[in-house]
C-alpha cells in the first residue's frame, strides 16, 4: 500500500507560499536548531596522492586519510581529476531539473501503476519504489516528513540502470561522472585497504568488481521556518563510501560529534565531500565508524549530488578477520549485503541506523563467548 501522502513533492508545497511548515514535518522535540554551530574543521586529502608507491609526502596524504577517517569518518577531496566546469555542469543540470514543471517531473515519479510493476494488481493500484522522483518512502500517519524531494537512480551495474526514469538532460552527466567518480571511489577504498596495512585489493575484493552504485539528487527547497524541519533527518549512510557534490552557495550539512551538531562548511568549488558508511564500519570492525550526519534547511534552496558505493548484492558483511582478535572482539554479524541494503530502507524510515534496525551490533555477552572460542581454538 502507498501511503497517501507519499505523491505529495515538498517543492510543490512550498511553493504555496505556506507561513509554517505542515504538521506532518514538524520535529516534536526541540533540537536546539536555532544555536548556531560551529563549523567542522575537516581535512581536505588530495586523491592523487593516494598512491601504492608512495613517497614520503605522499605518505603523508595516507596518514591524513587515515586520521579523517578515525577523527570525523567525512573529509574534502581535491585531485580527482574532474574539472571545476564539470562538476559545475552537473550541478546547473542539477537544479534545472528540479525546476522543470511538476507535470514533466512526473515522468519519473517514483510511485508508479502496480500493473508496470508486474505482480498483476488491480488497475488503478499503485506501487512505490526507490527509483525515481519524489520523496523517501512513508511507512507510518507518525513519520515526520523530510523538507526534501529527490531523484534517485541506480548507475552501476550499468545492467540494472532503469534508464525510463533518468531525466534526458542528467543522462550524458551521469554517465560521464559514474566513470570518474567511480575511479575517486576505488582509488580511495585502496588507500584505506593499504592505511590497514593491508594490500590494496583487500575491501576491493570484499565489495566486487559490479559495485551497486545509487546517485541520488537531492532538493531542498526553501523553508518559510527553517528551525521546524529537518532537510534530512539524522542517518548514517548505507555506503562503504559516499562521495558527495554539495551546493557550492548554500550550507546545511551537519555531523554529530561528541554529542555535538557541527556545520560542514560550504566547500571551496572543485572539491567533493567522502563519508565513511555503515559497510566500512562494519567491515573495519568499527575501526572507521560511519558518522551521523543530517541536512537543516534554511530561507534559500539547496541541491546535492551524492553517490553510494554499495557492495555487489551476494557478497557477505562481516569485519575483516584481520582486523579481530583477543583485544578487538568481533563489534558486528554477518549479513549479506542486500539484506543490509533493503533494511536500510526499514530503517531510514523508522529514523534509525539499520546497524541497530537490523540488530547487527553483538551484544556484550556474545562478544565474550566469541572471545572464549577463539582462545580454546587458539590454545
Ligand atoms: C545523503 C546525505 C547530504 C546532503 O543523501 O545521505 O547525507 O547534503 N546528503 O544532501
Ligand atoms: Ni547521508
């Protein structure tokens, strides 16, 4: 069953000229939104840099990623050989999109006649799925809405693209930037292989050679009272490596540390944003965590261009046996990767992390059994 109000695009609300946000996205409590925080002092790591044969300036870059990645779990690139104008493009292209007619949005609405999606429901039924335009799935009358609509496509394998619902003036961008991004994304994941003093192979093996790779854009339109909403609501991401193209006008992006919210900075033009996922937490046994982030919206509008790398569907999620011992038990279960991927969304719509969701943390007492095994297997 799709929820009733899961057809209703924010942009289209706020665009009725509302004095307040609608009951049904205002946050209950106060989250003290209105302090204002500081800005994250986060790193910026040039990715060409990151080489196998590294010297020791190099090094250096490697050092840097690995204390961004235990420090904040999120730090700015340079030198991923994409130009300023391209990823100026994408963003253009970004944006026009969402300024399109809502009637030509529609074309690539994510609620869609169950009769297209087989299963021989009843004419008129319809169906949501997570490809396409509109907004995140509503599960419960209770959910408070996120201030943001959003088009979400899967690009890799290039086999499972869905390319009915790709806008034409996103396609060639998309394509082309799957490609780069793709290239920042590996050449990253095998610098943090090497950080573990593993070879470089080491996660690329673990998540595959046919990625799942989601790109999601993300609209945040204007909001007559910003401090009621969330533009996104707190969430880890469902990623071994998310690689971001933020608005390069306005800011919104936050991360929780230490019990704090923090502002990204907007980044200088030409860079993108890394953040570390639940997949690299969980496979580094909680060695990199996947930090908790959100999105506030503001009186301006605001886009974003995010790319998921997820592992390829069968391989199994589990920390790195390397990276387990006597000292260092075992922090997570095994669970296959798709399994992982559908429970995010569960999750994301109860507003948790689907680590607790799907209960994939050990507890403390089977940390304890697990340790008692391996020292009488070990003995
Ligand atoms: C996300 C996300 C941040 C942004 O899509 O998971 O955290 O700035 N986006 O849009
Ligand atoms: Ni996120």
């Amino acid at each position: 069953m799709v929820h009733p109000a899961q057809g209703q695009t924010v942009q289209d609300l706020a665009a009725g000229d509302l004095a307040a946000p609608p009951s049904r996205y205002v946050l209950r409590e106060n989250k003290n939104r209105l302090t204002t925080p500081e800005l994250a002092a986060i790193a910026t790591i040039d990715v060409s840099r990151l080489t196998a044969t590294a010297t020791a300036a190099d090094e250096e870059e490697a050092a840097k990623l690995r204390s961004a990645l235990q420090s904040w779990g999120l730090f700015a690139v340079t030198g991923h050989g994409m130009p300023e104008s391209f990823l100026d493009e994408i963003l253009s292209a970004t944006r026009n999109f969402f300024h399109l007619p809502p009637a030509t949005k529609e074309k690539y609405s994510n609620v869609i006649a169950a009769a297209a999606a087989g299963g021989g429901e009843i004419d008129g039924e319809t169906k949501y799925q997570n490809e396409g335009y509109g907004i995140d799935r509503i599960d419960t009358d209770e959910q408070i809405l996120d201030w943001c609509d959003r088009l979400y496509l899967q690009v890799q394998p290039e086999s499972n693209r869905q390319l009915e619902f790709w806008p034409p003036e996103l396609r060639e961008l998309l394509e082309e930037y799957t490609l780069r991004s793709e290239h920042v994304f590996r050449r990253l994941l095998a610098a943090v292989a090497r950080n573990l003093g593993f070879n470089s192979e080491f996660f690329a093996d673990k998540v595959g050679h046919n990625v799942s790779t989601y790109a999601r854009f993300t609209y945040y339109p204007p909001c007559p009272q910003p401090e009621l909403v969330y533009g996104l609501k707190p969430h880890t991401d469902n990623s071994v490596l998310t690689i971001l193209l933020l608005d390069n006008r306005v800011g919104g992006l936050q991360i929780l540390r230490d019990g704090r919210w923090l502002d990204i900075p907007v980044l200088t033009d030409g860079e993108l944003l890394v953040i570390a996922g639940d997949e690299i937490e969980i496979m580094s046994n909680g060695v990199f965590m996947a930090p908790v982030h959100r999105v506030v919206t503001s009186e301006r509008e605001r886009i974003s261009v995010v790319m998921f790398y997820q592992p390829e569907p069968e391989k199994v999620l589990a920390p790195s046996e390397e990276l387990v011992g006597e000292d260092r038990p075992a922090m997570y279960k095994r669970i296959e990767a798709k399994e992982f991927g559908d429970g995010f969304w569960d999750a994301f719509a109860a507003g948790e992390r689907t680590i607790d969701f799907l209960k994939v943390k050990v507890v403390e007492q089977q940390q304890q059994q697990q340790s008692e095994v391996a020292v009488s297997t070990s003995a």
